[in-house]
C-alpha cells in the first residue's frame, strides 16, 4: 500500500517507515514561539539547566501578538523575548515585522516536504508550502529547543479533492468555511487534509495559506497542499530551496475524502460563536455590524486588500460602522503602498494598524464594545475572542467584509463586484 504525504514526511524526518497511527520521534526543521506564548517556552526550557537551544539557525522568535506593547508587562514580556533571542542567536522578527505564520512563508523559512512546529494553533499555514506544521504546547515546544526533535503520532489523511473554477465573489475564505461548515469543528480531528483537485492548483499561494491555515478549524493536526510550479516560483524568488516535495500515492489509505464543486459555494458566513455555523451570505445579509476587520494570518494579505479596496474604491464606509486594516507583515504594507492600495482603504474610510494580529486575539487594539457585531476575516469567532465576551462576531472573506463595511450591515459583495467589471 502508498504512502500519503504526511506519512512520507513524517518517515524523512523520524528514519523510520511511520504509518498512520504509528507513535514516532521526529527531527524538527523549524521551531517558532511568538510573545504570547514564547515566554512560558523559554522559562521551562530553562529549568532545565541547559545554556543553549539545539540550533538557533533552526528556531525564530516573533513579536506580533501584542504589538506596538498595549502596557508594561507586555513590554517586559518582549523585553525578555529580545534578550532571549539575541543570547541564543536566533532570528528575531521584532514590533511591526507582521503576523509569525506570514513572515515564515513570506521568508522562506520552510520548504517543501519539511517539518515545523510552532507554539501556535495556526502553524498548519506552512502547509501550502507542502510543510507538515502543525502547533504545539509551550512545555513540548521547550523539549524541542532543547532537543529538535518532538514524540508525536503519525495523523491519518483525509482528502478534499475541490474541483471547478470558484465564482465572482467567492473567495478562498468561503470555501474554506463551507468545508467546516460541511464537516463540523471536528469532523477532521487528528487527521492531516491533502487539498488536491484544478481549483487548488490554480490558487495563488495566498490563496492556499488560508485553506491551510484554518485546517485547524475542523480539527486537522496539518492542512497539506501539493508542491507545484507556484511553490517552487515563489521559492526561486526568494533564492530559497525547493525541498523535496512528498505527495500522496494513489493507493493510500485515506479517512475520508470530501468532494467539493467550487461554482456551487456562495459567499458564506460563519455565525457566532462558532467557525462551523456557515451559512451563505444571503442568510446573514442584513445583520447590522459595528466594526469591520480585515487582516489576521488567515486574510490580511496583498491579494485580500485589493479585492478590498476594488469594493470600497470611490465609495465610503457607513457612518455606524468601523472599519479596521491590519496588513500581516511589513512588505504587504510597503506593497499596498507602492501600488496605492493603502491610499485607497484610507480614502474609503479605514484606519490602518500596524502589521501584526491586530484585533484578532483581543490583547489590545480593536476590542469590540458589548452588544456589538463585528464582521472578522479572522479564523476564529469564538465568545470573547477579540478581547470581549458580550460581543458577538462573524466571519467571512475580504470581499464580504468590505461590502458589509459600506453598508454598516451583512452584506452580499456580488452586486458591488458586478458594478466594477
């Protein structure tokens, strides 16, 4: 019997032949702590005695969480992060840098068929790369500064083979959220997606990040793309390495396979206070929105911007509505800039934050007041996730958002799309 693409890398990294279910130890490519979780990392890693981590060329430090510093034990949180970093040698990506999971892609920091960790449920983004990543606690993330190499058991797959081109409006977002919606929060528990089929294929890598990226939205310990000329352009831009791709033979054995038909997914909404609760647009439209949030690791990047500021150029964000930009990393910003994107959001009415989370977590910047709405490109609208549990928010795709921003309610972006062929 074949082997999937998780099991191959897996088997690479642990020198062992691993299947699906298999208990491994495998050598770690990257490791990554941020500032929310990076401190308890470092503190456990040093009760054990020892003075350096295994290969600082190997791990990277970023601050993004919490960042320009809302108060004083954030900053000396940082401060310790910066320290910590500069005595092991380790890369660090500092206050205004971007989103972790986005800088390590941007970066090239990982490449095809490698395995990386991270202490952040979202690491699984690498998985456009064709990167098995996945998070991990803080306590494992400190065994593997110590050692670079992490116990895990192997994930069996399940396969979403999408086919067909996507339609006027639909977004790599909606089809994600559909998929949840489909499967339920954790209809994928444990199991590592392979996203196969011509709709995947001709996704930019942006596109496939936020597939990747809320493959932990359903449960998924990975969400895994097949390496293609795409990955390999973006790499040879980067003067990075291409890896060696692992993909899934045809005669693996697969815990599922889901099929998807790309021009029958509408613009959806997920409902509070849970990523699964997907409905179409239609369903939601009219809902009445405080606060419009466009960024986040999952959607903040150059291509959701433009969608953004295509619906909202010449047009002016509803006087009971806000609407906040956060870009994920510093070079999507300078770019939203040079080609005069930013201008255009900024005319429109939205306030620019620097790149990182942003609101997202809800550590400072654009917590929702009680009783308020709010319209997210995030991942994740869980009670209390921007920082206030009395506020109820929704999620869905650039597009949408910005449509709904101009309206001040849930609303279909089509017509305004339609307006602007």
């Amino acid at each position: 019997m074949g082997k999937t693409a998780a099991e191959k890398i897996i088997s690479a990294h642990s020198g062992v032949d691993a299947r699906a279910g298999d208990f491994v130890i495998a050598d770690v490519d990257l490791a990554m702590i941020h500032d929310t979780t990076g401190p308890i990392a470092i503190q456990a890693f040093e009760e054990y005695g020892k003075e350096r981590v295994w290969d600082p060329s190997k791990m990277v430090v970023v601050l993004d969480h919490a960042t320009p510093s809302p108060n004083e034990r954030i900053s000396n949180l940082h401060a310790l992060l910066r320290n910590f970093a500069s005595a092991q040698g380790i890369p660090l990506f500092d206050v205004g840098d971007g989103v972790c999971h986005q800088i390590v892609v941007e970066r090239g920091l990982v490449s095809p068929g490698g395995l990386a960790v991270g202490a952040d449920s979202h690491t699984c983004t690498y998985g456009a790369l064709n990167v098995f990543a996945f998070g991990i606690g803080s306590t494992d993330m400190s065994g593997v500064m110590l050692t670079g190499k992490l116990w895990l058991r192997v994930p069996g797959t399940m396969k979403v083979h999408i086919r067909g081109p996507m339609e006027e409006g639909t977004c790599a977002k909606d089809l994600m959220l559909h998929l949840i919606g489909k499967i339920g929060s954790d209809g994928a528990d444990y199991l590592a997606l392979s996203f196969c089929g011509d709709t995947v294929r001709g996704m930019s890598l942006s596109e496939r990040m936020t597939l990747s990226n809320m493959a932990i939205e359903c449960g998924a310990k990975a969400g895994l793309m097949e390496a293609d000329d795409t990955t390999a352009a973006h790499l040879r831009a980067l003067g990075k390495s291409e890896g060696i791709p692992a993909f899934d033979d045809e005669d693996s054995r697969f815990d599922g396979k889901i099929e998807m038909y790309a021009p029958d997914v509408p613009p959806q909404v997920s409902l509070p206070h849970s990523v699964d609760a997907a409905v179409p647009v239609t369903e939601a439209a009219g809902t009445e929105i405080s606060q419009v949030y466009i960024g986040t690791c999952t959607n903040g990047r150059l291509d959701d911007l433009r969608i953004a500021a295509r619906i909202l150029a010449g047009n002016h964000v509803s006087p009971n509505c806000r609407l906040l930009v956060c870009p994920p990393s510093r070079k999507v910003l300078a770019d939203g800039l040079a080609e005069g994107i930013i201008l255009q959001l900024v005319e429109a009415g939205a306030t620019i934050l620097p790149p990182g989370c942003g609101p997202c977590p809800g550590t400072h910047l654009g917590v929702p007041g009680d009783g308020e709405n709010v319209l997210s490109t995030a991942n994740r609208n869980f009670r209390g996730r921007m920082g206030n549990n009395k506020s109820r928010v929704y999620l869905a795709s650039p597009a949408t958002c910005a449509a709904s921003a101009l309206e001040g309610r849930i609303t279909d972006p089509r017509p305004y799309l339609s307006r602007k062929q």
